[in-house]
C-alpha cells in the first residue's frame, strides 16, 4: 500500500502505536524517515532509547525533544540519546490550549514557538524530496 | 517520502504528526497522514474536529472487530477510512491489517 | 481492617494521562494502609517501575517463563502464578511485589512478545491462585481502549479511567467506560489527572458526567517524572501525592458498599 501511494507521488506521515509495536513490524523499504518524539522525562527517555536501537538501518531518524522548558531539559534528552541531533520543540501554552479545546495547534497560532518550530521542521523535510501535485 | 513518528504514549506524537502533516501540505506536498494508533486521535491534531475524529475511531473499531469489511483496493480504503483534512492532506485511520502489509 | 478488603483495581486511559503515576502511587499508599499488593506492569513500556520506586528487573526476565510452542508461546513446566511472582517479580518500597512485562534486551520482536505472552497468562491464572486471594492487585494498562476491549485485566472489579483536560484524553475515557461498563459486575471510576479548577469544570461537560476523583496539577509529580523518582518518596506532601491518598480510602469505602450490597 505505501509503495503504490509513494508511486502516486504522496509524502505519507504515519502517526505509530504508542511505543515501538509499530516499528517492531516494519519492513525494509516501508520508511524513508523515523522521528523520535522524547519528552525531559525518565519513562519517555526510555522509550526514545529503545525506538533508536529499533529504527531500520536505512532509515534518516531524528530526534523531536517535545515540551523544553531550559537547558537543563535538553541535556537530559541530549544525554539519553546520544550524539544526534536534536529538533527542539518548546513547551507551550498555545499547544495546550489547542489540546484543550481539540483544535489543530497550526490553526490556534502559526507563530506560537513550539508550532513554528514545527513548521519548519515540516517545511525541512518538504525540501528533502520531489514534491507530489497536489490536488 | 514515508515518515513515520514514533515514541512513548503521550509524548506528543500526534501533536507533533499533525502538525507536521499540515505544514507538509502547505509547502507544496501531497500529504497522506496514516494513524496507525489502535486508539486514533491524528484527527484532531489535523483540524477535523473532535466529533469526525471520534467517528474515526468507531469505524477502525468496527473494522478490527469485523462488522465492517476491509477495502480491496488501496484507494477504497483511503476513501472509506478516511477524511479529508484542511491544506488539502487526506487522513486515513489504519487497522492493525493495513499496518502488516508491506505494501 | 484494610487487610481484608482486598482490592482489584485495573488503571486505564489515554497515553501519556498519567495512568503510571497514579497506579504506582496508588500501590505504595495501598501498601502503607496495610495491604500486601501485586502491582502488575502490563504495559510493555517502561513507568510502573519508576513510579513505584522499584529497583530495575535484573535476571531473570520474564520471558524466560515461555517456551515456543508453534507460532505462540507456553508457560515452562512447573510455572504458574505463584512461581511467576517468586522468580520475576521485583519488591518496591513498602513491600510491594510488582511483576511487569519489562523490557528485554535484544533486537527484535521476539524477546518482546515471549515477555507479553507470559505476563499474560500468568495474568489469566491470578484469579484462581488461592495465594493471592487476599492480595490487593493494581494493574498498570497499556494506553487506550484496547486493553479495555480485550479485557486484558480480568482481575479487576474496578476499572479506574484516567482523564486529562483533553478532547484526546476525554475520547479515549468516553470509549473505555463505554466498554468496562456494558460488563457486569466491574465498577469503572473516572479519575480526572493534572485537574485545575477550570480544566475539571471543561473535562467534566466534554464527559459528560462527574469524575470520581480528581488529582491537581502538580509540579512536584513534574520533577519527580523528570529525576526518575516515584512521586511518593520524591514529594510525599504534594498535592497530588495527598489527592491520591485520599483516592485510596475512597476506593476503600466503595468496596466496603459493594461488599454489604451483596
């Protein structure tokens, strides 16, 4: 299924299970990119560490350190994960109201930091490959 | 481009894939966001609405248990498991089948 | 006294609700009142040892109880839920055991599904083990519906669903309970987590009824979470450590009416 959407010229993003029962099926050639969401925060770290260890080996995988508060944040991350780089998505109140009221975070403010952050982060990925026609 | 975002429950997955998907959209991609959670919220990070989201997740559900039947054909299944989302991305919620195929 | 009323408490919610935090907390001011507790990791992922403040699992893992057996896994000769918690289990502070799937090392699924296909059924064994039937069980759930749907906690008479301020977290609540309570004989409590005045006034018109508990937002559990400590030896005043203090007699006092209703 994937090849055949690739083959249309779509960019698929798969938002996976919780943890890595996701990444455990995957086949060769089923991913171009893995990102690793963490959070400053043991149990998550945990997790980040092990979906590393599990990601394809023809994978491109980044590392989203999600809600950062300080520096002391990102060393925690940083630490957990080694020597990669890491995309940093601050914590922010415009996200949580976003969440509170089931809304899009890009429609409640394109500009908050945590959603430019992502924005960009779509906008580098957008550029890694040939666009599909939309519409 | 196949992207896939994983971590912990909670972490903000979802949030994150959204966001992504739509900021894909607008920089010129055509953008196919899968929710391959066996719980699907992608839809409200999207910008559908809590209601179609909900939807959503019964339909998966119905799917998993079998009341409902699979699609044949890929483009049966976007249509029939999907929504369309704003900037022009198509969210498709996937069951635990879909996720096996290697496609 | 406490010890009599052996509870049998399944946690679910959402991802990321806080299911970890209250069930281990929960098993440690359940353990201090007098109760011998198992509290049961059956989520793959890491959080019930953190929140319990239990060592890491050394050897043996729990895997190491199955043995293929075609496509699935058995349990080994000689293992059932006694020995199980004997040989794998782990001891928290005040004596609770916890049994959890863990994770093994190694590549690949197969460490992973030996570990969840033992945890289980010995899971599935529990009720008839006369050793336990005093025990008080508290089982962490993995995140959503599905443990719900699949009825992975067939222990439990109680089904505690956590809920955040969230249209993602209310969704998953509203479809759990939908599905704990078209079962008979299971009592399914709506614990609203991280609640603020606001957020539980919010949470409670999107649920559409009223929580049974709700545990404040609290820093102290933050920094806990972040140092890798359980909230109750990290921050035992704080508000939410109280909150689910008081969470524990009112459980206690419903299983109390359950008891002289029957």
């Amino acid at each position: 299924m994937l090849g055949e959407l690739e083959g249309d010229g779509k960019t698929t993003i798969c938002d996976s299970e919780a943890g890595v029962a996701t990444l455990l099926r995957l086949q060769p050639g089923q991913t171009d990119i893995v990102l690793v969401v963490a959070q400053p925060g043991a149990k998550s770290l945990d997790v980040a560490r092990r979906a590393i260890e599990l990601a394809p080996e023809d994978t491109d995988l980044l590392v989203v350190a999600n809600r950062v508060r300080d520096q002391a944040d990102l060393e925690v991350i940083q630490t957990a994960v080694g020597n990669r780089e890491l995309v940093v998505v601050p914590e922010d109140d415009a996200i949580t109201r976003a969440e509170q009221e089931g809304l899009a975070p890009i429609d409640v403010d394109s500009d908050a930091p945590a959603v430019r952050a992502l924005i960009n982060l779509g906008e580098r990925l957008a550029a890694l490959s040939p666009r599909g026609e939309r519409g | 481009m196949k992207i896939i975002v994983a971590g912990k429950g909670g972490v903000g997955k979802t949030t994150i894939s959204g966001t992504i998907a739509r900021s894909l959209a607008r920089s010129g991609h055509s953008v196919l966001a899968l929710d391959a959670d066996n719980n699907p919220m992608l839809g409200i990070s999207l910008g559908v609405g809590p209601e179609r989201t909900d939807e959503l997740g019964t339909l998966r559900q119905a799917l998993e248990s079998g009341e409902v039947a699979h699609q044949p054909s890929t483009a049966g299944a976007i249509e029939t498991f999907g929504t369309d989302a704003p900037d022009g991305v198509r969210l498709v919620v996937l069951s635990r089948i879909d996720r096996a195929d290697p496609g | 006294m406490a010890r009599a009323m052996a509870l049998r408490i399944a946690v679910a919610g959402k991802g990321g609700a806080g299911k970890s935090m209250i069930a281990g907390t929960l098993a440690r001011a359940l353990a201090r009142r007098g109760h011998s507790v198992l509290a049961l990791g059956t989520d793959a992922m890491p959080g019930l040892t953190h929140s319990l403040g239990a060592p890491q699992s050394l050897e043996p893992a729990l895997a190491d109880a199955v043995e293929p057996d075609g496509r699935r896994w058995r349990l080994k000769k000689g293992i059932g839920p006694v020995r199980a918690v004997q040989r794998y289990a782990t001891t928290a502070p005040d004596g609770v055991r916890l049994l959890d799937c863990g994770t093994p090392a190694g590549r690949g699924a197969d460490p992973v599904y030996a570990s969840i296909s033992a945890f289980l059924q010995v899971i599935h064994r529990l009720e008839d083990a006369h050793t336990f039937r005093d025990w008080t069980l508290v089982g962490d759930l993995a995140a959503g519906p599905e443990p719900a749907a699949v009825n992975s906690a067939p222990y439990a008479d109680t089904w505690l669903v956590v809920v955040e301020p969230t249209w993602k977290s209310v969704l998953t609540a509203r479809r759990i309970a939908r599905i704990t309570r078209s079962r008979a004989g299971k009592s399914t409590l709506l614990v609203m987590n991280k609640a603020s005045d606001s957020g539980l006034r919010a949470a409670e018109q999107m649920l559409g009824e009223r929580v049974f508990a709700a545990i404040p937002a609290d820093g102290a559990i933050i920094e806990a979470d972040r140092a890798g400590v359980a909230p109750i030896d990290h921050s035992p005043s704080s508000p939410a450590v109280h909150a689910i203090e008081r969470l524990v007699e009112a459980l206690e006092r419903a299983s109390i009416d359950r008891m002289v209703k029957s």
